[in-house]
C-alpha cells in the first residue's frame, strides 16, 4: 500500500475512504511545522493539506511524494515552480466552494454595511438605552454599485446575487470575461481605479500571487468613497492590513468585511480596536455540505492522483497536469 499523510484533522469518514487505498498517517493535532511536515513525509507518496506551505525544500526532504491534494480552491502555500522542477502533482479543489463562499461575501459586506457586529458588541456591552434616530447609521447595498475585483468563478457567483437588491455591476480582472457572461451579469468591465471610484460596495476574489500582493493599498484606499465598505473573502496580503486600519480609522471608507489576514491565524493587533471592521476567522466556505464536497473532493484527487480508484492517473483538479505520468525528479 502506498503512503500518505494527511496533514490536517478532517472528516473521519474521508479518512475511512483514504484508508481503503492508503496506509494512512493522520496528523490530528496542530499545524505542523516545516520541520515536522518534512518529518513526515520522509517516506510518503502522497499528502493531504489545508493550506500547509509546501515548496522546494518540503519536496527536497520527501523523495517518495507525487501528489499534494490542498483542500481549498487557493494554492498560493504551493510553490509550484518547486511542484513542476521535482515533477509533483498539485491539486486544489474548485467550484464545489463557489456559491457558499458567494454567500458569505453578502453577509460579510451587508454585516459590514449595516453595521451588524458594530451594533451588536454596543448591544452587549449594555449601552442600548433608547431608540436614536441615528443609531449606527449604514450605507445600503440595494440600488448601490458592487465592485467586484477578481471575476472567476466565485466572483461570478457574488455578482449573480447583485441581481435581486437592484444593483449595478463592476468589475476588474486580469482579462474580461466573456460577453454572454458580462450580459448574464449586467456586468461592466472597468480598471481598478475606476472601480474603486465608483463602487460603493468593494468586494476582493482574486488568487494570492506575488503580483496581488497588497492590490490594496493606502492609494487605492484615498480612491474609494468615504461611504465605501471593502471586503476580503480572497486571501490575507492582497490588502494592506496596516493601510486599512488607518483609513478606517481616518473615515477615508466607512467600513470593512476580512475573512482573510496578512499573516493569519495571528492578525495586525490594530485590526482588533477598530470598530467599523467585522472579522472572521477563514470561514467563507465553512458550510457543512461544502467543507464535506471539500475534503472529498480533495481525498479524490489524491486517490486518483496516486494511481487509485475509478480514476486513477485522471485526477478532477490537477494544478500542474504537465507532470502526470513523468517520473519523480
Ligand atoms: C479557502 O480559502 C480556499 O482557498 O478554498
């Protein structure tokens, strides 16, 4: 039997499946170290991650390992020039997170827009005396503009939704979409700065790539409306982190969604003492039913990955398919 490591707790029914193909090492503790991961995956086949940074070095120290299955659409913990140069399958899992993720960026920018966990720790904390007429005053999203940065397959799905609050659509992205899908969505194609002038509501779905890094940044804060909210269900980096503090703290935008942090699970301290900003903790696709989709469909790449199962050598989600069928370098 070959060997893999799964370097995460998940479902323990998707280890069963793992088990009737793979001796299986489970790590049901913490996040592995570099170290550790190097450790154990001296003499695997293949790994399962979840975000667990895997480059040259990893790949140096596991001479046996041919597939790393990342449960997430992302993959920017994969160095994939690393992946290609020792032939190592990559594999991540799209499209099975699209509409759950979708939904979690409406309720982090309404969350944000409305300010709901603003009100609520106020609420909490005791301080409701009366009813104000200008109680925790937001910017509404029906009627208003969505800008969407990063129009793949999530980002379609987010803006699918812009439909029933009556909203327009902008969008920006390393190329235009197709038309049928820029008409399916009412969608206008415009540059970032033009975006980020006329939306009202900046929502971020693009990948983590050294070239997004910090696409938001102090200059392109000064360009949004003060009544503007900013959202992050992509990855921490694309934004500024330190850049959004001040500018919610200065009123340059009014309020701010992040599900994803420069640096996480331990974030920029000031994150925490600004009010206008809802934080949570990586979860856009923390449904049930999809983290379920995730980790099978993740278990299924590597099964087929590793040459096992009903599609074995054919796996859904190859990153680098060049390198099937080529020897370990
Ligand atoms: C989660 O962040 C993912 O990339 O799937």
């Amino acid at each position: 039997m070959q060997k893999i490591l799964v370097a995460r707790p998940i479902f323990p029914d998707v280890i069963e499946r793992l088990k009737q193909y793979f001796d299986v090492d489970w790590n049901q503790g913490d996040v592995l170290s570099a170290e550790e991961l190097k450790r154990r995956l001296v003499d695997k086949d293949g790994a399962l991650t979840a975000g667990d940074p895997v480059g040259a070095e990893v790949l140096a120290a596991a001479p046996r390992l041919r597939v790393v299955s990342n449960m997430a659409v992302g993959y920017n913990n994969f160095d994939m020039a690393a992946f290609n140069a020792a032939n190592v399958l990559g594999t991540n899992t799209p499209d099975v997170l699209n509409e759950s993720t979708a939904d979690f960026g409406w309720a982090l920018m309404m969350a944000a827009a409305r300010r709901i966990a603003e009100s609520e720790h106020w609420l909490r904390a005791g301080k409701w005396q009366k009813w104000a007429y200008d109680g925790f005053l937001g910017g509404d999203i029906h009627g208003s503009t969505l800008g969407v940065i990063g129009m793949g397959r999530i980002g379609q799905a987010l803006a699918r939704r812009a439909k029933g609050f009556n909203m327009q659509v902008i969008y920006h992205n390393r190329s235009r979409v197709a038309n049928e899908i820029e008409a399916e969505l009412n969608a206008e194609y415009v540059t970032k700065q033009d975006l980020l002038r006329r939306a009202d509501h900046v929502v971020l779905v693009l990948p983590y790539t050294k070239e997004n890094h910090h696409t938001i940044g102090a200059a392109e804060l000064a360009l949004m409306k003060p009544s503007a909210t900013l959202t992050n269900i992509a990855r921490g980096g694309i934004v500024d982190d330190a850049a959004l503090v001040e500018a919610l703290r200065s009123g340059q935008i009014a309020a701010a969604g992040l599900d994803v942090f420069e640096g996480e699970p331990n974030l920029n301290p000031d994150l925490l003492s600004v009010p206008n900003i809802v934080l949570t903790p990586h979860i856009a696709s923390a449904t049930e039913a999809t983290r379920r989709a995730m980790a099978n469909l993740a278990a299924d790449n590597l099964i087929a990955g590793l040459g096992e199962g009903p599609r074995a050598g054919r796996p859904r989600n190859p990153i680098n398919a060049e390198v099937i069928g080529r020897a370990r370098a």
